[in-house]
C-alpha cells in the first residue's frame, strides 16, 4: 500500500521530473509557440549518456546520470551497463524518500476515506482563488490545450494542479516521466544475482490520522511551484526535449550546456517550508536522504572492488552535486567524455 499524506506531494517535489530553468515575464504566445514546435523527440536505439567513473585507489564506482522525462519512443541500448553491473559486487540506487504510517493493516484501510480530498484547496477555496491573476489566465490557455474541460482540477492545490498540466504536456511532446531506466538497472541486478541496495530515508508517521487532518486544512505557499510550472509549459518544452534527447543520444557537451535545476526547487520549498511539515519533521527529509547515499557511497566504493550506481542527472553534473561531494572529499571523478566532472580535461600522472 502506498504510503498516505503527503508521500504524493514529497516524492513529487523530492524527486520531480528536473525542469528547464525560466526567468522574467512569459514569453509571447507566438514566441513560446515557435519555440515549441521546433521539439520533436529522438526515437529507435540509443545509447544513453555513459557513465561517470568515480575512483579511490583500485576500487571503482561507476554511476549512472538518469533524467525525467526521456523520449518514450527510444529503445536504451544498455549494454555497456549491464556488462558493468555484472562485474560490480553491488549496485546502488539514487536517495529516496519514504513516508511510511505506525499502525497496522487494517489502520491503513481506516486512514483511505481520509485521504480523500487531499489535493483539494483547504477551506474549499477554488485554484483561481489562490494563484495570481495573471498566472490563472496562463493557466486557462494552458489548461485547455494540455487538460481539457475537466472542472474538478479547478478545486485543487496549485502544486497538485502544475504537477497534472505538466505530466499532460511532456506526453504531448512523446516523452515519459520515467522512461524504465531504473527499473531496467533493477532488472539487470536481479539477473545477475547482485545486491541492490535501496538507498531509503523513511519518515514514521507517529499519528496518520492526525497528519492527515493536518495537511488537508494547512495552507501552503505554493504559487511560485505553480507559477514556474506554468513558465515551463509555455516557453520550454522545447528545451526539455532537447535535454532528453541529449541523454538518449549520449551528447554530454549539451546535457551540460541545458539548465537542469528549476522551479522544482520551488515546489519542494513549497512542502517542506509549510507548516505542517515543519511541525510534523519533514522539513529535512531531502538533506537526510542524500546524507545516508554519501554515506552508503563511501561504505561501497571502500568495500567493493567495483560498484555501480544511480544518481539524478543534476546530481552528477552540479558543481554543488552529490558527485561533486565526493569529489571535494578526495575522491578522483570522471565523465565518459574523459574530462572530469565540470567538463575539464583530465591529466593521466
């Protein structure tokens, strides 16, 4: 059973898909347009990014950068990974997080009609209610070409409301959020007979109930999530399908060059600002998860002669990134192009 509350809105912000990165005022309709309509998504066999070599001493770590959405039209050639992975003594997945209710199986069924409206507006406030004026506008032009007709989205929270618009557009556009990576790493691990280790924070829920009354008459600040998701819609869809196709086709120059960090961020400040969170202790949870992955990261890379791992793109290629993390604690970094991790050409000794 999936977990209650918030896990939705979490997982949603922890781990959204990595938008394109907007500022200043929308573009014009023609503008976003042209932009738009120049996207058209790689398909067929691809080899996908390569991995990134992370090493102390003889002992290795490769990592692979996975990016939301992909083209869902490519067939990944994972060789080169699956050759790694059975080579490698364990595998390691990306940080996550987990909301996970103290009480029993049958209090889980209880907690279901509760759950009921939660992505809905407290206080039965409508979506034009809470947003800006001017972004509700956007939103209605954009609502009508992405959603439809379907009035009852007008009821819910901003961040649930941008979430649904975008997971709408990107499948316009012939990409998918997931794109089956991860789950084609899972596979290969089970194949081979290696660990996967599932690198989890989980949250107990002291009291579901009252977590769940909390956040369903709790306010929350996100406009800015709302507002930005809307930028990204109208302006940079074409942007996003060109990042993707540069993982499926392996270009590293352009992944670097394209922005992967964006309103996302705006969206996670959104939960994990609230009150409710703070009150609750999810303020953190995001810092925690990548925390307990440095720490599995380091015991691998000292134990196994050869680990293979996952990591969001960002993670891989910010100067403020998990690998950049590892990197500034002495461990050697670099790309498949052979550079190190900022792009910088790497000298053997």
């Amino acid at each position: 059973m999936r977990p209650p509350l918030f896990a939705a809105v979490l997982v949603l912000a922890a781990s959204a898909p990595a938008f394109a990165q907007t500022s200043g005022a929308p573009a014009p309709a023609s503008t976003s347009a042209a932009v738009n309509l120049d996207a058209v998504t790689v398909s067929g066999v691809q080899p996908g990014p390569g991995l990134w070599r992370v090493s102390k001493g003889d002992h290795v770590m490769w990592v692979l950068g996975t990016l939301s959405p992909l083209p869902d039209k490519i067939q990944w050639k994972a060789d080169e990974v699956e050759q790694t992975i059975a080579s490698s003594q364990e595998v390691l997945g990306p940080p996550s997080i987990q909301l996970k209710p103290k009480t029993n199986f049958f209090g889980k069924l209880f907690l279901l009609p509760s759950l009921v409206g939660a992505r809905k507006n407290p206080d039965g406030q409508t979506l034009q209610q809470m947003v800006p004026a001017t972004d509700y506008a956007r939103w209605l032009t954009l609502k009508k070409q992405y959603i439809g007709n379907d009035n009852s989205i007008e009821n819910w929270r901003p961040i649930f409301a941008a979430v649904e618009l975008y997971d709408k557009a990107i499948k316009r556009y012939g990409l998918t959020s997931s794109g089956g990576v991860k789950d084609t790493v899972r596979d290969l691990a089970k194949k081979h007979n290696i660990n996967f280790n599932t690198v989890r924070y989980t949250m107990l829920v002291e009291e579901p109930r009252t977590a769940v009354k909390t956040f369903k008459s709790s306010p929350m600040d996100d406009r800015e999530c709302f507002g930005r998701t809307l930028d990204t819609v109208e302006r940079d869809m074409g942007r996003i399908t060109e990042r993707a196709n540069a993982w499926a086709t392996g270009d590293i120059d352009l992944l670097r060059s394209l922005p992967m960090n964006d309103q996302r961020e705006a969206c996670l400040s959104a939960v994990t600002e609230a009150g409710f969170a703070k009150q609750l202790g999810f303020s953190d949870v995001k810092q925690k998860a990548e925390a307990m992955w440095i720490t599995e990261a380091e015991k691998a890379i000292n134990t196994n002669t050869q680990t293979f791992a996952m990591l969001p793109m960002e993670e891989v290629l910010s100067p403020k990134g998990l690998i950049a993390r590892l990197k500034a604690q002495g461990y050697q970094v670099e790309a498949p192009d052979g550079s190190d991790a900022e792009g910088q050409a790497t000298t053997q000794p």
